[in-house]
C-alpha cells in the first residue's frame, strides 16, 4: 500500500511539472508566434497572457494601452480550429481538447496602434495550465465548503485522473508509432521485392536480347 501511494505521488510530481508552462516571447507588427502543446483526450487547457509595450524613452517595457488587442487560435491535431478569438491587451482564454495529440496555439496582435510605436517591439507573457492545474481549488473550497482534508483528496483525485488520460495518450503514441512502424516495413519489403522482379525482369531481358543478337551474328 505504501510503495503504491509512493508512485502516485510521483506520478503526480510529475504531472505538476508538464501542467504548467510560463514563458515570455517578442512579436513584431503582424508576426504570430505559435506554439504545439501535446495534450490527452479531454483535457482542458487555460493560458494566460500579459503583453506589454517597448517604451523607447524610458527602454523599459510598459503595460500595453487598453486600445491594444490580442488574437489567439487554437488547432487540433486535424488542423480543426477550437478557438479563434481576439481578446485585450491582457486576458485569458480556455480550450478543451477533444482529440489527443499535438495542438497548436498561435498568438498575434491584432491592433492597429502599431502605428503609434513603429519599430517598437511587444513582449507577450504567457502562462499554459493544464488539466487540473487549470482549477482554482480555494474558490472550488469556498463553493462546496470543504475542509482542508476534503480539498486534498479533492486534488489528488484530480491528479490521478490526469494520470489515467496521460498514460490513455501514452498508450495512443505507443499505438500510432507501432501501426507506422508496420507500415513503414510493409512498404520497404513490397519495395524490396519490387525492385527484385525489375532485376530478374532486366536480367531475362538482357539475356534474351544477347541470344537474338548472337543467333543474327551466327556465333551460335
């Protein structure tokens, strides 16, 4: 009992490291930045973003002005669009995937106050939470009144339900990497033996060309 509470801690360790993201990155005017998330059946995802504005007087970067707007879209694995909406200068945005494998998010500036500040520069911050790291468990204690005990558990279900989905897409790659795998080796042995028979084909060519040529030569 207590080695299997010793791997779900673990387990949940490490789900506590690949559920958050936070990065910051540089866009220019009309430059989208995107970036490719891999991400279980059902699960939802939550970023929140902070852009700011290169101030050449102060060279500091500056909250971005209320005018200034964000456009964020999201891709599934079959290039389907789950969210394509313009937000402000700060907000957040939720998504939840329907298909596992690598989603997309690209993020540009959709403003026209680039005039404003040309050659300027804007700094995006952005955090990605993912699956349970997406709920705010003080307001989930507030709503159903749970003790302190009752949270825990509440979080460590949830945890190990994130698990479940990550070992399900695990166990997905596993199963797309084998199919391709045997495809992949049907393809180089039909290719194999495709290329055996234009050789015998060429070689019996060859042989009955040399036969005709040496019967109109009468060398035998």
């Amino acid at each position: 009992m207590g080695q299997s509470l010793l791997v779900t801690v673990a387990f949940a360790c490490l789900i506590a490291r690949w559920g958050v993201d936070a990065l910051y990155f540089h866009v220019g005017e009309k430059e989208k930045k995107c970036f490719i998330e891999e991400l279980p059946e059902d699960t939802m995802v939550t970023g929140k973003y902070k852009s700011q504005l290169w101030d050449k007087r102060t060279e500091k970067f500056l909250d971005s002005t209320p005018g200034m707007g964000m456009h964020v879209e999201v891709k599934d694995p079959m290039n389907k669009v789950l969210l394509s909406k313009s937000y402000g200068s700060e907000g957040a945005f939720t998504f939840t995937s329907h298909t596992p494998g690598e989603h997309q998010i690209c993020i540009h500036s959709n403003s026209t106050k680039w005039a404003l500040f040309a050659g300027g520069k804007l700094r995006v911050h952005l955090d990605i939470l993912v699956g349970e790291h997406t709920n705010d468990y003080s307001e989930i204690a507030a709503k159903d009144k749970l003790t302190e005990l009752q949270l825990r558990v509440r979080q460590l279900l949830d945890q190990v339900q994130q698990i479940q989905k990550e070992q399900d897409y695990q166990r997905y790659r596993e199963e797309r990497f084998r199919i391709t795998s045997e495809t992949t080796n049907s393809r180089v042995l039909w290719w194999s033996i495709a290329q055996t028979a234009v050789l015998v084909i060429a070689g019996m060519w060859q042989m009955r060309h040399l036969k005709g040529f040496f019967e109109a030569k009468k060398l035998v």
